[in-house]
C-alpha cells in the first residue's frame, strides 16, 4: 500500500486505494469545517456584518447615535474613532495588564541581559569547573 496523490486537488496525498483525499472527501459530502467567523470590534459578541468591521446591532445603535459616516449599503459605512469610543468596550488594558507594577512576581526584567553577558558567564562557569576538577 502506498500513497498517491489526490486526483482532485493535487495537494494531499492519500493511500492508493482511496479514490479522494480525506478532505476532498468531506468537502463532495458537504461535511467540510467552515471557514472562521470575524467577531463584532466593538461587542466582540456577534459576527461581523460582509464588509464591515461592526455586527447588525452596534451598526443599529452607531446609526441612531448619529455616528456612522454613511447608511447607503453600497457605502463603506465607516465608523468614526469618537463613535467607538462613546460605547462600552468590552475591557481596558488596566483589566489585561496591572497598573501597579511595585509587586512584581515575574522576576527582575529591569536588567536586560545581553549575550555578551551570558557568554561570560558561561565562560566563568567553565573556569570555575576546570579550577575545581584540579
């Protein structure tokens, strides 16, 4: 038994008995994974509507709060930075990264190591060795 590739789309191989590859095969049974969905920038809750980088529902109130640039749908329908800002987020950066950094348990980051350094430590280390094996 040994592997060929697929007459249908000449990337995957398959085994010679097959007469697909194993993703060509879901895909003329409709089973194929599909492709994942852009969430909302603003709720990031709901998908994003075709060409736009907002859901129905922010898209709804950005209109009715006066926002959005244009509501013509053959329009880019871009949203003004302001806009954005007037709704709530879903998180700042104070939720993602602590503001007080006087406790810090990820160790000392303060100084940079540079490889110079660590080859001279590496160098040390190994005198230090020679020295204790005479």
């Amino acid at each position: 038994m040994g592997f060929v590739l697929c007459p249908r789309c000449e990337l995957n191989y398959m085994k010679d008995t097959d007469t697909y590859c194993d993703i060509c095969t879901q895909e003329l049974r409709g089973t194929a994974p599909r492709d994942e969905v852009e969430l909302c920038s603003i709720c990031n809750e709901n998908p994003v509507l075709p060409g736009r980088d907002v859901c129905a529902a922010c898209l709804h109130e950005l209109q009715h709060s006066g926002k959005v640039t244009s509501t013509d749908d053959g329009d880019d329908g871009e949203v003004d930075a302001d806009a954005i800002s007037d709704i709530d987020t879903v998180g700042g950066m104070e939720d993602i990264m602590p503001l007080d950094t006087d406790d810090r348990d990820y160790g000392d980051i303060e100084h940079a190591l540079s490889l110079e350094s660590v080859r001279e430590d590496e160098e040390r280390d190994l005198e230090d060795e020679d020295d204790n094996e005479r």
